[in-house]
C-alpha cells in the first residue's frame, strides 16, 4: 500500500512541543509522479509552506539504493517535517529509478549513476513545472555524484541556483565534473563529516579545491549518515542558510512548535 501523506493525524498540544526526530509540523503534502525522458515514471513527495510564500525549493537526491538509501533516509525525512514550517522551504524527494520506500516503488532499475541522469532532469522539470522558486539541489552521499555530474551541465544548470551536499564521496564524480561546477560560477556548499568513510575534511577541501566558489565545511564528530539529532538539526540549519535570506538565524531554526504537531511511525 502506498503512504498517504495526508494519513498523518495532527493534535494541538496545550503548549509548545519540542521537535524530536519523529515530530511532524504543519505543511501541505502531496504525493506526486515524476516522468523522465526514457519513460520511467518516479514516485516522490512534495511538501509545501502550508501557508505564507516558498522562500526556497529542495530537490533531494537519496543515497546509494543498493545500500538502503531512498527518499526516506533519515535526513530528507526530518527536512519534510520540519522545513516547510520552520523556514519556509519547500521539499520534493523521490526514488530514483528502481528504489522503493513507504511511497512506492520507481520504474526501471539502478544504473550505477548513469540513466539517472533522467531521474535528475526529471525532478527540475517537475520543480519548474510546479513554478516552485529558488531550487537548490541537495545530494547527500550518492546523490551528492548526481549533483555533481548533473547539476552544472544543460538541461539542469539554468534552472537551479546552486548545490548542497552531504558527505560526498566522490566516487563517480570526477575532477572533469568539478570543473563544470567551477564554470558554471554556482554555488556549492560540502558539508564533510569528521568520521567519513570516505572522503574526510582535509581531502575534501584539497579535491574541491578545483571549484572556487565551492565552500567545504568540516563537522565536527558526524559520521557518514548524519546519524543522531544533533547531526540533522546541523545539517538543516545550513542548508536553510545557504537557500534562504534569512536563514536558520544565530540559534539555529527552532527547536520547539507552536501549533498542531503529527507524529510519524517510527
């Protein structure tokens, strides 16, 4: 059976609640179908303000599908919850070709980077189509190799403002596409954990050294998956700083709501 994001049952709470890794606040969802140029259809999620203007768009690239990751690992999950409330954010996430989560499961099957390609190009379309603004790419691990590869080159390039990635390991994404990044003059933020596996700050900083503009954070005690809320609330506060005017602002998006609160199945 397919999630139905309207399923969540919100309560009002006497007083304000504190946002935990399962709290879901307030936002217009819907699930939605994106259809690429080879004739997969991708199955996915939108999340909007539920009131008040989009400040940004995120479209969300998953991890690696043959190691767990789809559009519900946990830092995408969390960003649905909470961004559209808390910042103004809209979040679109999807399952690239042959992946499968609560939401279903897409056409085709994994093509180690290369047909999903269309799978990228598919989710601006739908983004543009939806005339929704100020849409960054967000990768995170193997979705940080589509933003790299994809994300600076025609047709993509001309319709996002820029990338932020989440540890990336710079497996399929090769010098080559770093230096499109560098012509294309658009920003990108790396978020690099202390404890990757794979690419640490120091390397990091050294290979996207070829992208002048690119900004590497280090963080410091994260692991690979950004597993505990300390770790996801970091990641949020800088991606909102990065997509939006205002930002997380000097403390950080808040961390309790006022309002009706859902809580989602673990």
């Amino acid at each position: 059976m397919t999630f139905d994001p309207a399923s969540y049952e919100f309560s009002q709470p006497a007083g304000p609640s504190p946002i935990r890794a399962s709290t879901v606040l307030p936002a217009r969802r819907e699930n939605v179908e994106l259809h690429t140029e080879d004739g997969h259809t991708l199955v996915g999620e939108l999340a909007l303000p539920e009131s008040g203007p989009v400040l940004a768009t995120l479209i969300t690239l998953h991890p690696l599908p043959t190691h767990g990751g789809f559009m519900d690992s946990h830092v995408y999950r969390k960003a649905s919850y909470r961004l559209p409330a808390l910042a103004g954010v809209a979040v679109l996430r999807f399952n690239t070709r042959g992946t499968t989560s609560p939401r279903g499961t897409s056409d085709g099957s994994f093509e180690e980077g290369i047909g999903e390609r269309f799978d990228v190009e598919a989710a601006v379309r739908f983004a543009v189509e939806r005339h929704l603004p100020n849409r960054w790419l967000v990768g995170w691990s193997f979705g940080t190799e589509l933003a790299l590869m994809y994300g600076a080159v025609e047709p993509v390039a001309s319709q996002v403002e820029g990338a932020v990635l989440l540890s990336p390991p710079l497996h399929r994404a090769t010098d080559a596409h770093l230096r499109k990044w560098a012509e294309s003059g658009k920003p990108l933020t790396v978020l690099v954990p202390e404890h990757d596996d794979y690419l640490r700050p120091a390397a990091a900083a050294e290979r996207f050294s070829l992208v002048p503009q690119a900004r590497v954070v280090g963080v410091d005690g994260a692991k690979h998956l950004w597993v505990g809320e300390k770790h996801a609330a970091r990641v949020l506060n800088e991606i909102v700083d990065v997509v939006t005017e205002a930002g997380a602002g000097p403390a950080g998006l808040p961390q309790e709501w006022e309002g009706p609160v859902a809580t989602a199945a673990a």
